[in-house]
C-alpha cells in the first residue's frame, strides 16, 4: 500500500509540475477547459466499458484567474497574524482564569 501511495502522490507532483499548474492564472484556466472537454469523453468510454450508469459531470463556472492565490494569500495571512493571536488569546485566558479564582474567594 504505501508504494501505490507513493506512485500516485509521485505521480500527480510530477503531473502539477510537468503542467505548470504552479504558474499564472491564465496557464491553469487552459488546462481547466481542457480537462473540462476531455473528461466527460473519457468517463463516457469507461462507464460504457464497465456498464456503469455515472452522473452528469457538473459545470465549473468559477473564474479561476481571480481566486487562483487566494489559498495561498490566506494560509500566509493565518501565519503571519498567528504569534498575535496566540498571545491575545493566551492573555484571554489567564484573565478568564484569574477572574475565577477571584469570584470563589
């Protein structure tokens, strides 16, 4: 098992390079319609093969140029605000605990 686990995680890093999905925008919204085209052709020609009925690939109406960093900007902005609210909530929680001891006194 970790071997094909190892072949596919391999094997889709090297694809997501091999591609340049790592690059703009524009490069990654001509793959999408690329795929978009090709893959209802091909899950066609397998669900024939193995006579198995599959539901209609669903549209993608999402325009990837605008929200292609957005993950990237807001994983950044998570670590980079971190330290701040790890103190603010730490002293959150000292005060809270302060205050609890103070009211069983």
């Amino acid at each position: 098992r970790f071997f094909t686990k190892f072949g596919i995680i391999g094997g889709s890093v090297y694809i997501i390079y091999d591609q340049d999905l790592f690059g703009n925008g524009e490069r990654s919204l001509e793959i999408l319609k690329t795929t978009s085209n090709v893959l209802p052709v091909a899950m066609d020609h397998w669900a024939k093969y193995f006579g198995v009925e599959l539901p209609e690939v669903p549209k993608l109406n999402v325009p990837i140029n605008e929200y292609w960093n957005t993950g990237v900007e807001a994983t950044a902005g998570f670590l980079s605000a971190a330290p701040t609210k790890c103190n603010e909530y730490t002293q959150k929680g000292w005060q809270y605990v302060k205050n609890l001891t103070n009211k069983t006194e």
